[in-house]
C-alpha cells in the first residue's frame, strides 16, 4: 500500500525521520503495534484531589453536588469527607492512549470505569497506562477506522487499587477520499426564547437524591431515571470542563507550547509518549479542532465539536444524581455515537434494565442515553451501580 506521508526532518535525538500521515498504512500499524503492552510515558494533570480541583471537575461538568462542593455537607456523609465525582480520575490522566499515526487525528470513540472506590480529598494518585489492543474497523461514517485500546489504572501512592479505565479511540485518514469522516459541516442550531425558556426551567427544577438512601429492593426493572440537560453547549462552558481537566503537554501557555515542542523535536525521550510527537510538533494546540470550525470540517467533522470525556461526566451524573450519597457507581461503559457542535443540547437519560446480587452486593444495571435537539442519539451507554439492602 503506497505511504501517503509527508516527511519532515525534524532532527530528532536518536536520528528518526519524523513523519506526517493523512492515511492508515500497514507500516503506521507496524509501528503502533511495538507500543502494544509497554508501559508508557504520560503526563499527568492533577496529582493530588484537593477541594479545589474536586470542585474545578465538577462545575466543568454542570454537577454541584454537595457531596463533592460542601465540606459540611460530605463530613456527615458515608465518606466523612468531600470525595470526588466517579469520573474525577480523568484529570489525573484523561486517557489519551494514541501513539503513532502523526498527523491523524484521535476521535474519543467511548470509555469505560471500573470505579473501586472514589478518591478522597488529600489523596494523591499515580496513573499508568497502557495501549493493550488494536484493531482496523469501518463505520457510517468513515470507510477505515484503527480503534486504539488504552488501559490506565489509578492507585493510591501506597498502592491500593482505586479505579481502572479503558480508552477506545479511533484514528481515521484525514481525507474522505481515503476513507476519513463524512460528517457533513452543521450550522450552530438557532433556539427560539421558548426553547431557551424550557431548557432553563428543566435545569433549575432538577433534584437529586442526595442524603436519601435509595434501596435496591424499591427499584423496579423498567424504571426511568430523571434526565440532566447539557447544554446549550458555549465556549464559556467548554473552557469550565477544560479548566477542571486538561489532557496533556499542549495544553499550556504559548511559552510552554514552544518549550515541549522544542523536546518533541529534539529529545523526544523527555515528552509524553502515549501519543505520537505529530500533535505537539505540528500543532500549537492538540484540540484546535474543538474550538475551530475550519479545522474541525477539514477532518471531517460538521464543526467544532465537544469532548468526549465530558460527554462521558454527564453521563456519570445521570446516575450518581439518582442512586444518592449511599449508592456507588460501580462500572460505567459510554459510546459517543454522533459529536455535538456548538449551540448542541444532550437530554442525558437512564433506565433500569436488571438487577441481581452478585458476590453479597446488590446492583442495579442500567442503560444511557443522550439525545441532541434535533433527536438524534448521541451518546449510548450502560452502568451498574451498588445500592444499599434493606436486607443488609
């Protein structure tokens, strides 16, 4: 297969000649598969889970729980303490595990959590990571797909086992012709006062169940559980989520851009290597595609669009806003089906579809579902989640 590459020397310490892709080629694939099982080297954002960066991540996810904002609030909860939303984990290490394919951009394909418990304020916590699987695909919307498969797990400085992750990217040629994205570019939707009205009236008559305990044994099979509007999706609100969880070394002042890009170019052994050196090379900012139509449209997406770790927050909250401080959300596996541009609405949703005790605990699973303003389905999931027994 001919390479569709660009060469660029870019006087690499150990003499590699760096290349630009625009498509999947079996030599990139080659390349990529030496990374397979071999711990990588990340950067992470957070170190430790203060009250600050605990509250940082969940306003940046429109989720004001006492039970991660209010000190006097979490000191008579089960934990004793502020913890952190399940979905915290994310800014200790977002999870990109993306090596090779420079020059190809790294669409958020889903995620899933293994949450063990959730971290604590004071903590800190160590991530690795691992790309441990990948795999050619093809989909409606891009002829040629290579899903990446990332595993972080996140321990305690001591060593206990708090939460394990599973990253799914996909990487697509840049062009159609060769089998990219045929998203087709999309206008920002234009609300009427009415709709704004109804979207404002949703948010502000939102509940939770916070310190009362739901039971597994008063959950029905079929229930629904409330919805959480998200949007409508704004710069303003896109800067919060990046403010509370950043993902890596281009997301930086201008000054620290040129000083990684500088290590990228020359020591390549001191940056990050869970992605390829293209996006710090290359780019001044790995995400313009979020925030730049131009870009965005030129691999193939209908505009800006939003981050699939956000959309994978919301989701968590459907749930934790539901289950109260007593339940534990256990395990959630998210999809991101369509991206969301600016001016996008999600109605995150939830229903309960079985439950079972497995090893003493009771567990409620339960299928999500995020729906646009303009009724396409975005976003599509599952979780489980531990309930307190009356029986117990």
């Amino acid at each position: 297969m001919a390479r569709a590459t660009k060469e660029r020397n870019a006087a690499m310490s150990d003499g590699e000649v760096f290349q630009i892709n625009t498509e999947i080629n079996e030599q990139e694939i080659a390349r990529a598969r030496e990374f397979l099982n071999v711990p990588l080297r990340i950067q992470q954002y957070n170190h430790e889970a203060t009250r600050d960066t605990i509250r940082h991540y969940a306003y940046g996810v429109g989720d004001d729980n006492p039970l991660w904002c209010d000190p006097a609030y979490a000191a008579q909860g089960p934990h004793g303490v502020i913890v952190a939303p399940p979905t915290f984990y994310y800014t200790f290490f977002s999870a990109g595990i993306t090596p090779c394919f420079d020059g190809l951009q790294a669409f958020f394909g889903g995620g899933r959590f293994k949450v063990h418990r959730l971290v604590r304020r004071g903590e800190e916590v160590v991530a690795t990571a691992r790309l441990v699987d990948m795999y050619e695909a093809s989909g409606k919307t891009a002829a040629k797909m290579v899903i990446q498969v990332g595993n972080v797990a996140y321990h305690t400085r001591d060593g206990e086992l708090l939460c394990e992750y599973e990253s799914r990217a996909i990487r697509t040629p840049r062009s159609k012709g060769s089998g990219g994205p045929t998203h087709a570019p999309r206008e920002a939707y234009r609300y009427s006062d009415a709709e704004y009205a109804a979207i404002e009236a949703e948010v502000l008559a939102q509940t939770r169940r916070g310190a009362d305990a739901r039971y597994w044994e008063d959950v029905a099979v079929g229930e629904e559980l409330p919805a959480r509007v998200k949007g409508p999706m704004n710069m303003a609100t896109y800067m919060s989520y990046y403010a509370g969880n950043l993902n890596g070394a281009g997301y930086v002042a201008c000054e620290m851009q040129w000083r990684t890009r500088h290590n990228a170019q020359h020591h390549p052994e001191l940056v990050p290597n869970n992605r390829g050196l293209g996006w710090l090379i290359e780019q001044t900012w790995p995400g313009v595609a979020h925030t730049d139509d131009k870009t965005a449209r030129a691999v193939g997406m209908p505009g800006a669009y939003d981050n699939g770790w956000n959309r994978l927050g919301w989701m968590s909250q459907v749930v934790t806003d539901w289950c109260g401080d007593d339940g534990h959300l256990d395990e959630i596996d998210v999809r991101v089906r369509k991206p969301n541009i600016m001016g996008d609405t999600t109605w995150c949703k939830g229903k309960v579809t079985a439950k079972r005790v497995e090893d003493g605990q009771h567990i409620v699973d339960v299928e999500l579902t995020g729906t646009n303003q303009l009724g396409d389905v975005n976003t599509t999931g599952t979780a489980s989640v531990i309930l307190p027994s009356r029986a117990a």
